[in-house]
C-alpha cells in the first residue's frame, strides 16, 4: 500500500470529531492528489498538461503528475489561482535522478502575468555556488520593480519526496521544506497587484527555458496564511489542526490552564486557582495533589524549564516532597524535591537512571512564603550538565545527567506520584527548547520577580524639545501627484495627525516638524541630469529664464500644505542637496568634478541666497513659513559620478569656509528682506564632522567662518547620526563629546539631528544571532529607539528629524528607511503602502512628546549605566512646565519582558499627587496602542522587544482656550523672537494682544487682509493672548515670546 493511500484509509477511520476539526478544507481552494486524474476536488481551478506531462504510477505515493525536462514537458493552470494578498501553496516534489545536473536553473513553479512578465518561481537549485533552494519574487507591476529570493537548502536530483509550501501573507513570505521553514523575509509586494494570470509546474514556456524532470503530488492552495504547526501536521501526514503556536512552551495560569500555544494540556486533581498578592493569578497544588502535562515537554536536545514557585508554609512533612518531576518508573526519573534540616529548607536534584539514585543538594536556602523562579537547565553536551538555578543564580549542577535515556513518559508539577508533591503555588512556566545563557535565566528571574523602580526628577531640567520630524525626500512628489486622494490623505494622518480614534488610539504620529526638499532642477534636465534614477532628480521653482513656476513639486507641495495648513505642524524645515543647476559650475547637481569643492559658481552665490527668500516669501504668503533653510547637506562627501559617469543622486562637497560664506550670503539677503526664517547649518554627515565644525561656525576658532551671531542664522548646529550606531560605547562617547564642544562653545547653543536610517550594519549589534535581510520590523525599530534615546538623553537633541518619510518598498526584504513603505503602479494611478515600526516608533516621541516640553532627569534602582542601558531597557521624561503633564517613554531592547515601577519627585505644590499614566505601545503586536491606566507605583511589565510612552493627565489646566484647529488661523513662528506673521482663510480685521493678566499688549487694527505681521520687540518672554478679529468672528491664539 503507498503512503498516499495509507493516510487516505487513515482519515476514513479517524474519529468523526477529528474529521470535523481538519483544517485541511479550511480556505482550501484547490487540491490535485491526482489519484482521479487531473481533477481539482475542489472544482475552482482547472490543470492542463502540456508537451506530454503525464499521470504516472509512483511506488511511495501512488499516481502522481510527471514532467520530463528533455521534452519541456509542464502543466498550466489558468488563471493563476490568487485571489487578495494571502495565499499557502503546498505540493509533494521529487527530484529525479535522470534530471540534468549540469544545469542549474530549473523551475518546479511559477506564477506569471503574461502582460509585464512578473513571476514568483522555486528553483530546486540556486545560488552562486549551486548550493541551495530558492524561491524569487520579482514583481516587474510597480514602477521600481522588486527582486527578492528566499533561500532553503538544495533539493538534489536523488529520486526522494520532498515537502514544499510557499506561504505569503501580506508582505510576508515563508518557504518551508520537509516541515522546517527554511526562508522567511519581509518582501513588500502585494500579490493582488502583481496581476498575476498564469501558474506552470515544470516549466514556463513564456520565458527562458528552464525544465526540469520531476514528479510533483498533492497540490493543495489555500487562501489563507499555513502556520508552522499545520506545515509540520502535513508533512508528517496529521490531521490538520487550528494554528498551534510556535514559542516556547507557556502557561500563565491565569486562572486556568492553558498553554499559550494549545500544544499541550495540563490537568490533575487537587489544586485550585488563587490570587497571589504579589503576582495576582496563579495556580495551587495542594499537597499531595499534582498538575500532570499530557506529553513531552522536553524537546530531544538541549532544553530549560522555568517557573516561579512559592511554599507558603515548609515544615517537616515536607522533606523529600516533589515540587517538579518527569518519571518512566521507580527506576528512572529525575526532578527537584525540597530537603528540611531544622528550621531551614533547600531544594535537591534527584537522578535515577536504571535504579541508581543520585541527590545534589543546594545550598541556597528555600524561604517560607517567598516566590522563587527556578530554573532547570539541560545541556545536551559531552558533560550532559543539569543546572539548577534559584533566583537567577546557579545553586546545583550535576554532569553526566542523559534526560532523553530515561525514557520518560510522565511530566507533572508535583510528583508523578502524588502521596509525593510537596504543593505550593507556581505561576508563569516556561519551557524553551535551548540551554539558555546565564543572563538570560537571570533574566526570567528579574523580569518576574523583581520591579525596577523608575524616577522622573520633575526640578532637575534639561534640553527643550523643539521638535520631532521627517524628509520628504524622495518620493513625495510622485505619491502627491498620482496616488488616489484616499490612499495619500491617510498617508498624511499617519505622518501628522495628534487625534484620537473612537478606542484612544492615536490615528497619526504627530510630527511637529516636515523637512521640504527645495529642488534644483535635474528633473527637468532628464537624462540630461546624469542623475540615475528619476526619482532622485528634482524640479527647481526657477525657470531658466529667472521667472518662477509655482506649479513645480506639485506632489511635494500637496503634502506641505496638508502638514501646515490641515495639520498645523510646527516647524517646517527647507533643505537643498543642490543649489539650482542654472547657478553650479557645470550645470549639473552633483559634483561632476571629483575635488572637494562647492558646486555652486563663486560669482552666484547672491543668485542662490536671492532664490532661497524668493521661495521663502511665496510661501509665506501661501500661509506657509519656512522656520529654517539647510543650503547644504552632508558637504563631507563629494557625491560625484560613478565609473560610468552617472551620480547617485543629487549633492555637493563643499569646504567650512565655502558653508560659511554661503550662510554669510543668506544672512545679508534675508535681513534686508526682513524674513524671519533661520539659515540652518551644516548637516554634518556625521557626528564626528558636525564637532569640528561648531568651534569654526559659532565660535573663535576661525574668525573668517564664524556665522553665529549673525541676522537670520540659526543657533541650532545641525548632524547626522549615521556611522555612530556601531556599539554602545561609540553611541555614548561621540554624543559626550559632542554635547561639552557645544557646551564650550556657546550656551546658546541647540543639537538638531536631522538625518538617521539604518543605513549602516549598526542596527544589528542589539540582535546576537540575527542574519542581515531577516530583520523583524521590531527589531530595526528598536535600533530606532536606541539612536532616539542616545540622542536626547545624552546629546540633548532639541529636534530629531528621520530619513525618510517615503521610499519604494523595503532594502533587501528589512524595513530600515523608510516610515511609510510606498509601491507605486506602474502606471501611476495607485498603489499600496505598508506603515512600519519605525512610524510607529518615532510616534512614541513625536505624538506625544511636544514643541517646548523640557527633558527631565530620569533615575533607575538599578543605577544602570547608559551604555549598559543601551543594551537592555532604556527611560527618558518630559515635561510640559504649563501644565505639569510628565511624559516617560521606554524602550526594552531585550527578548523578556520587564517589571517596572514609576514615580514622580519634586512636583510643582500647584500640581496632583499620585498621577495616572496612560501607556501607549509599540510591539511585535501593537503600534501605538493604548492601554488601561496604571498608577504611580503599580507594576507596570513592558512586552519584549517594545516601545512604551506613559502620558500623564494635565493636572493644571490652562487658563487659556484655544479655538479648533478647523479655524484655519496660523501664527509663524510660535514661539516667537521679535515678530510673527498671521494667516488667516478669512479676512484679518483687527488684532489685539493681551498678557496673561489681561492687560492689552499690542493693537493693530484696520488690517483688512489675509495676513499681517506682528512686531512685539518690547515684550518679555511668556505667554500671551491675541485675540483676532476675522470676517467670521473673534479667534483666540496663544503666543509663546522667547
């Protein structure tokens, strides 16, 4: 009998309740066991045989579909069986030994679109070296197209049945093969796009030929998402059940007995459910009673039990009393039992193999009425070593311990006799299938049973936070331009709303600050532009001729003005990586000669300063102000061709003195213009370039480049954070360094980081073990988290800006540039977005931590250092002085959870004692979802691998009250140095300022315009009132005066 026909007669004699519980039939939507000929039982899909593939009789399967490559020899199914953006394709394959071994690009499958030629296609040969599997998705629908294979091991041509599901769910894809999954990655391609029309095995006789000679069996498709478990239950011919999970083996005990992933069941007799007062649910044994696990619990090699136990009372009759034990008989078994000596009590290791007993006893004593986590570690090595470990410290080890030779067949809490159980309480058991590290058993220990006490020091202040943003470069344009307005509106919530939804979530990030790319003109050159890709061309304002067309940067105005005018974002930053192409040397916007000099010509650099408050002003006038202008970008870099005369993109080098001059040349302009926006310098490509920069800029060092001090120039020293990710030591020292140069220069002095992805492999170093390309999207964004920490708490960044918004799908199948992943059609209707972790992540700043909040100190029990903090869980607060709101966002960069406890000290009299805290969070599982509130301290246990923002009431209301955002008045900037200007969607008629006190401040009347300007020199830094009289009615605004 076959093995197919084994199982068939095997599911006609499995229990009627087990058929009912089949997942097999789950979202099945077609199948071919080819036992009937080619029939989908299924009746959706139909398989035609083409160039003589056949049925064949196979002696382990029975009738299977065959396919010599010699003959191109496939089958075909039209159309391709996709239906949405989740589909698992499984199928039987066999390699035979008469298939060519010369050549190594075979196909098995592909999915075709016969109008643009995209595919998804598994190779049973692949690699550089032939070495491996594969399966590629290359998507050829979306305007930059995507390329990304999965790799497995190599399917040789040995005549052996192999096991091969593809599962792709969204944008995430899985290759399993013979049960395991051998290849996972994030790919960002939405199989409903991809148009996909045709499915082939063998061959597809469309494209280059690559046949192979084979046997394929059991074609089952499925539009739904295979887990792990259910690929492992076809493999090994089970009945498919509902998805079992894929961790470790877990039970919480809240008040039942559920393991987390339903694997295993748990039951026995005298015990109940109780809540503990330090960990609330728990389960209890009474003594003599036992919890029996109904199998295996111990994986083959290598493994770790833990639970947290605790004996209320221990007295006499508790010696040589079980509290854990795995048994085949009397003869073999082994598990932990308490020994009493006097008034002390201690847990013992018992070993039993063939009769001989073996007792290690500790010597850390067992406390009445005091929880323990305990550890039971096994390593498969020579030794075979058993550790036992209390607390996170290692108490007993035993060697030559062989757990799998005892073949155990009972696993209980208690004894598996129960006359032997010692009872007591346990709570959180968990069984990881690896000998875990000393630190991390230390870690189950401490996450558990120990709460680490966090601070926030309300008196002791530091920075002012100015703002948190992003760039819009590079894809902006074409998201505003084409993408349907439903698609790109809710882009701009995601990047900028500070609403609520209906359950308290936050509906967008709230950036309080948007960096505008002011372009130079290479889009319009085209190829001309020697620039690459379009998409790193821009157009410039200026035509040729020195008139303007507002019309330009459509796409990125469109989501400027949804920043400013919807959303009223605060700060609005425009940056240029190349003057306009009409003023460089060589007409080009990159640097085409290799030196290190500016490209700007030396006779333009008016021209430049001339055109930047040209854009200035119009949008001003737009109702749009420019807080900063960046003239130049990463000037340490010579951003030339490469060996083909091409350039990356557009950028220029250029020396201090020449970033000086330019400033020097903006300052003169926009003074006797009378704007009031800042030029902002030089966005250092690195740390280390920004440091040698500020003593020349704003301080003595080189009198010829000094700027600060200057009109129009910003105080706020602006770089990047690439290239200072690598270890938490570099991360430390360089922001140390950076912040006492600032401070030795000039008080005054402010830390802008304005540019950071993942573009180096410093984002890794957190995740020992991890594989470049298999990054979860939590785990880069964690490495966000890290930089926004070291950042603001240890470089005092008052602004922290990301790169960027925007970009075309994921890097090598990670989430690592880009807040919001973009695939545009190619036809430039639509397209589809996925927002990632590192939206969500900056959002745990950004929305909540605002403009003019001040960091505060923040104390931990465990007096951790920063560096080492970096590496496992990480705190920051802030605070807003007006309304005594403290915000403390936390980061833990570890796989365990974490106990923590928050207080406040040192609270205004005028504020609330014992505030509440609202956390927010962002993990595998939530982006930035909110949670029950907690209390000042409460036990608070952040998730693994999570970021947690706590936003406290306002516990002093403001005694000023805004009109709604819909009223369509802006005042820029705010807050304000000598003057501001209002915008208003109706006619300004009056204005009158008053203090906090209600004492008129300033009157203008007889305005009759759209926009005005203030002139307030004479104040005193504070708060104030305008109240604006419009065609509509009186609107009331705060002004904040530095």
């Amino acid at each position: 009998m076959t093995f197919k026909k084994i199982l068939i007669y095997l599911a006609l004699v499995l229990p009627l309740c087990l058929s009912a519980q089949n997942y097999a039939d789950y979202k099945l939507y077609a199948s071919y066991d080819f036992e009937q000929g080619v029939i989908d039982r299924q009746a959706n899909t139909s398989l035609e045989l083409k160039n003589g593939a056949r049925i064949v009789e196979d002696a382990v399967r029975g009738k299977v579909l065959y396919f010599s490559g010699d003959k191109r020899q496939h089958a075909v199914m039209v159309p391709a069986p996709v239906m949405g953006d989740t589909m698992s394709l499984s199928f039987w394959y066999k390699r035979s030994s008469r298939d060519d071994s010369k050549v190594s690009w075979k196909q098995i499958f592909e999915f075709y679109n016969s109008v643009d030629g995209s595919n998804i296609y598994f190779m049973p040969v692949y690699g550089f070296d032939d070495s491996l599997s594969g399966v590629v998705c290359d998507a050829r629908t979306f305007n930059s197209g995507v390329w990304e294979p999965l790799y497995g091991p190599c399917i040789d041509a040995n005549d052996a049945w192999h096991h091969v599901v593809l599962v792709v769910h969204e944008t995430s894809w899985s290759y399993y093969l013979d049960g395991e999954k051998v290849g996972t990655k994030n790919i960002f391609v939405s199989l409903s796009l991809m148009n996909l029309t045709h499915l082939f095995f063998g061959m597809n006789p469309n494209r280059e030929l690559h046949p192979s000679t084979g046997s394929i069996d059991d074609i089952n498709i499925y539009h739904y998402p295979l887990s792990q478990s259910q690929v492992s239950q076809i493999y090994a011919g089970e009945a498919i059940t509902e998805p079992l999970g894929e961790g470790p083996l877990t039970f919480h005990f809240d008040n039942n007995l559920n393991e987390e992933g339903r694997r295993i069941t748990l039951d026995g007799f005298k015990y109940s459910f109780v809540r503990d007062g330090q960990r609330g649910p728990a389960v209890k044994i009474d003594a003599g009673g036992q919890l029996n696990f109904s199998d295996n619990i111990l994986s083959n090699g290598s493994s770790t039990i833990n639970f947290l136990y605790k004996k209320e009372s221990i007295g006499a009759t508790d010696d040589g009393k079980y509290i854990y034990q795995a048994s085949k008989d009397d003869d073999n078994s082994y598990g932990i039992k308490i020994k009493v000596d006097g008034d002390a009590a201690y847990l013992v290791l018992e070993t039993i193999k063939n009769g001989v007993k073996n007792e290690t006893v500790s010597q850390e004593k067992l406390e009445s009425d005091e929880w323990n986590a305990i550890s039971i570690f096994y390593s498969m090595t020579a030794q075979n070593n058993m550790r036992i470990y209390q607390n996170g410290k290692q108490i007993i080890v035993n060697a030559g311990v062989e757990t799998y030779s005892l073949g155990l067949n009972q696993w209980s809490l208690g004894s598996t006799t129960a006359s032997k159980s010692a009872g007591g309480l346990y709570d959180e058991f968990v069984v990881e299938n690896y000998a875990m590290r000393p630190d991390g058993v230390n870690e189950y220990y401490k996450s558990n049973l120990t709460s680490l006490s966090i601070t926030v020091d309300f008196a002791n202040k530091h920075q002012t936070i100015r703002n948190f943003g992003a760039s819009d470069a590079w894809d902006a344009d074409v998201l505003g331009k084409y993408w349907p307005e439903e698609k790109k509106n809710r882009l701009a919530e995601l990047l900028f709303s500070k609403e609520f939804d209906n359950e308290g979530n936050p509906k967008g990030i709230g950036l309080s600050c948007w960096r505008f790319n002011i372009g130079s003109g290479s889009a319009e050159q085209g190829e001309e532009s020697k620039i690459a890709g379009p998409s790193k061309r821009t157009e410039c304002f200026m035509n040729p001729d020195g008139t303007y067309n507002w019309e330009k940067q459509k796409g990125q105005q469109w989501f400027l003005k949804k920043a400013v005018l919807d959303y009223e974002v605060e700060d609005i930053v425009g940056f240029m990586n190349s003057p306009p192409v009409y003023f460089t040397k060589h007409g080009y916007a990159f640097n085409q000669e290799n030196g290190w000099d500016y490209i700007l010509a030396s006779d333009k650099y008016d021209n430049f300063a001339s055109f930047t408050a040209d854009v200035v002003e119009h949008f001003d006038k737009e109702g749009i102000h420019f807080d900063y202008i960046s003239p130049i970008n990463e000037p340490q870099y010579q951003w030339g061709p490469g060996g083909d005369g091409w350039a990356g993109q557009e950028g220029s080098p250029a020396t201090d003195q020449q970033i000086a001059d330019v400033t020097k040349s903006m300052s003169r302009v926009f003074a006797s213009r009378k704007l009031t926006t800042e030029v902002s310098i030089a966005e250092g490509g690195a740390i280390g370039s920004l440091i040698a920069q500020i003593p020349k800029f704003w301080g003595n060092e080189e009198p010829d480049m000094k700027v600060g001090g200057l009109p129009n120039v910003s105080y706020v020293a602006s770089g990047h954070s690439y290239w200072s990710d690598r270890n938490p030591e570099d991360m430390y020292n360089s922001r140390v360094h950076l912040r006492e140069v600032m401070e030795a220069t000039d008080d005054k002095l402010e830390y802008f980081q304005t540019e950071y992805s993942l573009l180096d492999g410093g984002y890794t170093w957190g995740h020992p073990g991890g594989i470049v390309g298999n990054f979860r999207e939590i785990e880069c964004a964690i490495a966000l988290a890290r930089m926004l920490h070291v950042d603001l708490s240890v470089g005092n960044a008052t602004g922290w800006h990301w790169w960027t918004a925007f970009s075309q799908g994921k890097h090598l199948g990670e989430s690592r540039f880009a807040l919001l992943e973009t695939m545009t059609t190619k036809d430039m209707t639509d397209g589809f977005y996925n927002d990632t972790k590192l939206l969500y992540t900056l959002g745990q700043y950004s929305r909540f931590v605002r403009p003019g909040m001040k960091r505060v100190e923040v104390n931990r029990s465990d007096n951790l250092s920063v560096i080492a903090a970096l590496r496992n869980d990480m705190y920051s607060a802030y605070i807003d002085e007006e309304t005594n709101q403290v915000i403390i966002v936390a980061a833990n960069s570890k796989i365990t959870q974490s106990r923590i406890e928050l207080a406040v000290e040192n609270l205004p009299v005028s504020a609330n004692s014992g505030l509440e805290f609202t956390p927010y969070i962002t993990s595998d599982n939530d982006d930035m979802r909110a949670y029950p509130k907690i209390k000042e301290g409460e036990t608070f246990i952040l998730p693994p691998l999570s970021i947690v923002t706590f936003v406290s009431e306002s516990t002093v209301p403001s005694s000023i009250t805004e009109e709604p955002e819909e009223i369509n008045i802006h005042i820029y900037p705010n807050p304000i140095v000598d003057e501001a200007t209002v915008n208003s969607r109706n006619t300004i008629r009056n204005i009158t300022v008053y203090d906090v006190y209600g004492k008129v401040v300033y009157q203008q009347a007889g305005i009759n315009d759209n926009m005005c300007k203030l002139f307030l020199p004479g104040l005193s830094a504070g708060i104030y009132i305008a109240n604006i009289e419009t065609d509509e009615g009186y609107r009331i605004q705060k002004i904040v005066k530095k």
